[in-house]
C-alpha cells in the first residue's frame, strides 16, 4: 500500500472546513460559517444539515459511535460514547445522528467535580456543541467539541469561560480599533503551547507505584549522573525516541494538529513538542488531545509518557510555554509592532493594555497555573519564580522609558518619541528572547507566558489573561471614546500606564534570590509560593468583579471553581502521602530489615569462623541503616498523623492549610531518610528501580 503524503494525511480525520465546505450546501456552509466566525444564532434546519453530512463522512471514516467531548475540572477530557445504531423495521440497523444529538448532550454530571453547584442544582448537565472547534474521530468515535454546564447553566467546564474570555477580549478590542478607524469582524487570540514531557520505558515504569499513582516519584536517591554534562538538550534523538515521535507526528496530523517542531529538553529523557498556533479554543482543544495522543502512543512503543511536572526530585521538571498574541480575522497581529507611526501607536497601546492586565492581575495569572505539581517547579532553579513579571527586552523598555519621561530615545536616530509622529525600530527576535528565566516574556510579536505546568491545561491562564486585558482595554476605551484630542490622550494615556505599570517590568535573572527581595520588599509584587497560597485570591473582591463584569465568570461559578481547585489539591497530596506511607510500610522498611539480617548473619558468621575480622563496612552499615529505620518509622507515623488530621477539617481552605504546612514538610523528611536508606542498601535488595534506571531507561 502507497504511504499517505503528509498534506494527504493531514486532517484526514477531521470534519474541517475543507469537508464542510464540499459536502453542505452553499447555504448551510454559509450560515455555518457566521455562525463559527462571528457568533451567529445556530438555525435548526443547519444542525439537521450538518448533522447528516458529519455523520456520513463519519462513518465513511470508519466511525460505529459518536460523543460530545468535554473537558470537566478534573482536567482531562470525558467522553461518553453512544453508538449511531438504530434498528430499521427489516430487522437490520440504519446509523443515524440528529441535529439535536449534534448540538446538545445529556451527560450525567453528578460525578464531575462541581464545587456545591450541583448540591442546590439537579446532578444533570448538559453539554452544547462547539462549532469554533472541528469535530474529530479518535477510536472509532465521532468527537464533538462541547461545553459542559449545570441544567441552571452554570459552568462545569474549562471551555465555556475560555469562550466566554475570548468574546470579553474581542468586544473591547473592536471598541479601540475602531477608534483607529478599524472595522474588524472580530478580534480572537491564538496561542501556540510548547509541550514538555518525560518518556521512560514502560518496565520501569511498572514498578514504581508512586509513577503510576501519582504520575511522580516521591522517593528515589540522585543517580551519579543528572543533567550536569547537558548533554541531552537538542542533542541526538535516540532511535527508539524518534520512532515514536514519528508515529505521534502521524496521529496528530491526521487529527489536523499542526505538530511542528520536536526535540530533546534540557533533563535525561526530557523531550518537547510545539505545534503551530491556533485560535486559544482550538489550541486548548489540539493540547488536550496532544497529551492524550502522546500518552498513547507512547505506550505502543513500550514507553511511558509522563506529563507531571515534576516526576523526578532534583532534575529539570515540564512546562508549557504559552505563545499568545491577539490577531484579527485579517490576519492582523495586533501585537507586531506596525510600519508606520500610526500603527505603532496602535501597538504600544495593546502592549500597554497587556503590561496592565498583568501587573493588576497577577494573582488571577499565578493562580491559574497552580497544582499540586507545578508547585514542585515555580521557583526552584528551573522554572520562573512564583512572583509573575514581564520581560520587554532592552529596547522596547528603552522606548517606553523615552515615552515616560519625554525623553530622546537613542535608536537608529536620537528623537523625543511622539506617537502617531515616530517610527518605532525593528526589533530583532535575538534582543527580545534572550532573556529564558521570565516569566512573562515578550518576543518579537506575541507574549510568552512560560509559567504554566506540563499538565495544565491551557484552557485556565488563557481565560484569565483574556479577561485582565479586556480589562484594560475596556478601560482605554471608555476614555479614549469621549476624547476630543484623541492622539494627545493616547500619548498621556500611554505614558501614564508606564508610570503606574513598570513595576511589573523586569528583565533581570529571574531565577535569582535578589529578584525575590526587590520584587517583593521594593516592587510590592506578590509572591504566592503555593496553591494553597495563591488560590482564594480567586475570589478577592478586585478580581471577582472583574470576572463577573465581563462575565466570563457568575459569583456562583466563582466559588465552586476556588472549591474544586483547592480539593483538587488537597486530593492529589493526600493520594501522594498514602502511597508514600504504603511504599514504606509494604515494601522499603521490609526490604531494608532484609538487608539488616543479611548484614547481620553474614558479620556473626564471620566472627565465628575468626577472630581477626573486623566487620567495619558490615557494622557501620547496620548501625546507619538500623538508625533510618527507626526515623522512617517516625516520621511515617507522622504523616499518617497528618494525613489523618485533614479529615477533620470542614473548610477547604484551611486543609489546604494544613496540606500546605503539614503534610507536604512531613513527607519530605520522610522521604530524606528513606533516600539516604538506598544509598547504604544494596540495590539487589532495593524493591523499586533507581532513578538511574528510570532516567536512563530507553536508549
Ligand atoms: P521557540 O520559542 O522555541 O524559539 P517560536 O517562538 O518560533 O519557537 O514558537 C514557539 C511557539 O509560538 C510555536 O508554537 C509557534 O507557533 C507559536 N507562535 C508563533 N507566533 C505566534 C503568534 N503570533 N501567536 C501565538 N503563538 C505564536
Ligand atoms: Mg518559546
């Protein structure tokens, strides 16, 4: 059989525009499309079209069943299949597939996460076609892109707030465009997210039941060889590595993914994909089902895909690196900075409106890429700080000083930056990317958020950046509506939002401890280290209002959101700290007392048989070991202890309190003495591979 080009196989899988442009009537296809471009009421007789057409190239396709594909708070995608199957009088079956089935499903809701919605509501939901979002076939299955909600409409989901974000963002953005005599159709973000992942062979990865609890190792000693040689990063792709990423490539371009670029990270067995941009649903949508995809074929190649963002203690970690810009539906970016003076007044207030959005709502930015396992990366030497600044580069800072204090900007000529008057100069991609330790970083014609964890999903800090700029937007509008020297208040407009924003600004290290001092003792920043930390800022009254004004969130959706987030938390240590307690009880103090009687037979034997033996690396050894096992006892005890006290907290807040200062110290002692334990242990009496074998583990 002839191999499938790429361009053949690339959304051979996907009901795009190409197939709905072929197969629905001029008419159908054109009330579609309003609908998909510009947030047109759906007619019912287009979901009957739609849905026939779909369901024939579906089953043309191979597909038996269909699903309305949802992403609930748990963070994965849910899916419940029904198959087309209907029985014809004949005794045989027809596949059907209505338009009501297409545009609205009533899945179950009472076992996703709804953070007390669901208490005062009815357990049902229902989930509502996506058109923005092509539908798919993955196994078999028709895919169709939905958002969940509560039967009283309350969101359920990441999508539906992230849709709603988008639209906020794109009503204020037409509001300033106008005003520099733009008529847009609409504005829409895109987002391009850089994916980081572990691979480790699946044996391995079998045997360690904290990886297939926890998606991470809670024990496990430093191999004599890490990351320290950097040998790894954009080295050679080990055979066995690039064969799957073949084959992943081939899933995801047959799922219209533009997967792009691939190549080794900076940890052992650290890996990256980024794909193209896409509009931020799509791209939310094509992330999920990356993770899922990579997950999958993974293991088809006797690997395990690990997504947590921190699987292995004392080696990098994986995140995700949010590209974001803001386009129109001409394929403006509004974010590159323009050709001609106008214009590039236009872009100084976009990145104006994004400085601010970041700077008042930094707590909502944090907030939305915290879990249990980003909290093991933000600050520790790999990743951005906690504390979220934007970096510009050394010229554009340049020229907002200039504009700030009237004064000459030493460019390619010395001139007093006036807008709508000077040009701004080229920015080379070099001055402005250099800097890889900030956390929000503009490069050359979009804005990097790079804080985000590996398993995030994206959905989260996109609707929250989406909102904060609508903010700011919203505000400039409103002024710049009633001026009446419009350029003259743009400029103070301008100026005035550097004074009050470039706190937010930095292009320093980072990573470094003196960035935490200024941030945070000079700057005022705020620095929330963890999620219990971070997360009831949601529902401080600066932000809520915000949210809810633009409505991209209800009161009600805001407080069952905090809920879930914080017991998701709460959930994740919990099942980290009774795996710990299990492992340890079940297998390493066995295994090390098996150690002990070995030592301690072999040394009595010795002396039996002479007198000159002295037995130093035997009674040293069991002296050392003896003395953990007395502390690993200790303190295994003390986090069943912990781990029994957060039961008897009734409020959310305060047990992620106590996750925070009680169980996660206690299970780091813990795991010290046990890490210690494997040094002095020999490994043929260890019970779980190594962190060598688990690093190093597909060559
Ligand atoms: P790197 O950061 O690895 O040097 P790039 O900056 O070229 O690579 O691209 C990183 C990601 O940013 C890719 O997913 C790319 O598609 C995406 N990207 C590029 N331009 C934009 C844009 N205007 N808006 C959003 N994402 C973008
Ligand atoms: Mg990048």
């Amino acid at each position: 059989m002839k191999k499938e080009t790429v361009p053949e196989l690339f959304g051979s899988m996907v009901f795009d525009d190409r197939e709905m442009r072929a197969r629905l009537s001029a008419k159908v296809y054109r009330s579609l499309r309003k609908t998909i471009d510009e947030n047109a009421r759906l007619e019912e007789y287009v979901a009957e079209a739609v849905a026939t057409e779909m369901r024939d190239w579906a089953v043309e396709h191979g597909a038996t069943h269909f699903t309305h594909w949802f992403q609930p708070l748990t963070g994965v995608t849910a899916e419940k299949h029904d198959s087309f199957i209907s029985p014809s009088p004949d005794g045989g079956v027809i596949m059907e597939f209505s338009g009501k089935e297409l545009i609205k499903g009533e899945p179950d809701a009472s076992s996703f996460p709804s953070g007390g919605l669901r208490a005062t509501f009815e357990a049902r939901g229902y989930t509502a076609w996506d058109p923005t979002s092509y539908a798919f076939i993955k196994d078999h299955t028709l895919c169709i892109p939905t958002a969940f909600c509560s039967y009283s409409g309350d969101a359920l989901d990441k999508k539906t707030p992230l849709l709603r974000s988008m639209q906020a963002l794109d009503r204020q953005a037409r509001r300033i465009l106008k005003l520099f005599g733009k008529e847009v159709k609409y504005v829409r973000t895109s987002v391009g997210p850089e994916q980081e992942y572990f691979l480790i062979d699946q044996s391995v990865f079998e045997q360690r039941p904290d990886l297939i609890y926890t998606g991470r190792t809670l024990f496990g000693a430093m191999p004599p060889k890490g990351q320290e040689l950097d040998d790894h990063y954009f080295g050679a792709i080990k055979p066995r590595v690039s064969a799957f990423m073949e084959d992943l490539n081939n899933e995801l371009w047959k799922l219209g993914i533009l997967a792009k670029t691939e190549h080794n990270e900076v940890a052992p067995a650290q890996h990256e994909l980024a794909p193209i941009y896409s509009s931020t649903n799509v791209a939310t949508d094509t992330n999920q089902l990356t993770m899922e995809i990579m997950q999958k074929v993974a293991r088809k190649h006797g690997m395990a895909c690990l997504l947590h963002e921190k699987p292995f203690a004392g080696v990098n970690g994986s995140g995700k690196h949010n590209n974001w810009s803001m386009a129109t539906d001409t394929g403006v970016n509004l974010l590159a900075p323009g050709e001609t003076p106008y214009e590039n007044a236009q872009f100084l207030l976009f990145l104006c409106a994004v400085i601010q959005a970041v700077d008042d709502y930094q707590d909502l930015l944090r907030l939305s890429v915290a879990t249990a396992g980003n909290d093991h990366r933000l600050g520790a030497n790999e990743a951005p700080p906690a504390i979220i600044s934007v970096f510009l580069g050394d010229e554009l800072t340049a020229i907002l000083e200039s504009i700030k204090n009237d004064t000459a900007y030493e460019g390619t000529e010395k001139v007093v930056m006036k807008l709508g008057v000077h040009s701004l100069p080229r920015f080379s991609r070099d001055t402005t990317d250099r800097n890889r330790t900030s956390p929000f970083a503009f490069t050359g014609n979009k804005f990097e958020f790079r804080s985000l964890g590996s398993s995030n999903s994206i959905a989260c800090c996109n609707m929250m950046l989406n909102a904060a700029v609508a903010e700011s937007l919203k505000q400039y509008a409103d002024k710049l509506e009633k001026a009446e020297d419009f350029e003259g208040e743009l400029h103070e407009l301008i100026k005035e939002t550097i004074k009050q924003h470039e706190r937010i600004l930095f292009n320093g290290n980072g990573y470094g401890e003196e960035w935490v001092k200024e941030a945070t003792e000079v700057r005022g920043l705020s620095n929330l280290k963890t999620t219990a930390d971070a997360m009831p800022h949601l529902l401080d009254k600066k932000n809520m209002d915000m949210l809810i004004s633009h409505k991209v969130f209800t009161e009600t959706e805001l407080h069952s959101r905090c809920e879930i987030m914080l017991e998701n938390y709460c959930k994740t240590v919990n099942i980290e700290g009774h795996t710990m307690v299990d492992m340890v009880r079940k297998n390493y103090l066995p295994a090390i007392e098996g150690y002990l009687y070995s030592l301690a037979k072999s040394t009595s034997l010795m002396k039996s048989v002479s007198k000159y033996v002295k037995c130093n690396y035997e009674i040293s050894t069991m002296e050392r070991l003896s003395e953990l096992t007395d502390y690993i006892l200790e303190k295994t005890e003390a986090l069943e202890g912990a781990l029994k006290d957060l039961k008897e907290y009734e409020d959310i807040i305060r047990t992620s309190e106590a996750v925070r200062d009680d169980v996660l110290p206690k299970m780091d002692e813990l795991r010290k003495y046990v890490d210690e334990a494997e040094m002095l242990t020999s490994e043929k009496c260890w019970p779980f591979p190594s962190y060598g074998k688990l690093l190093f583990s597909v060559y």
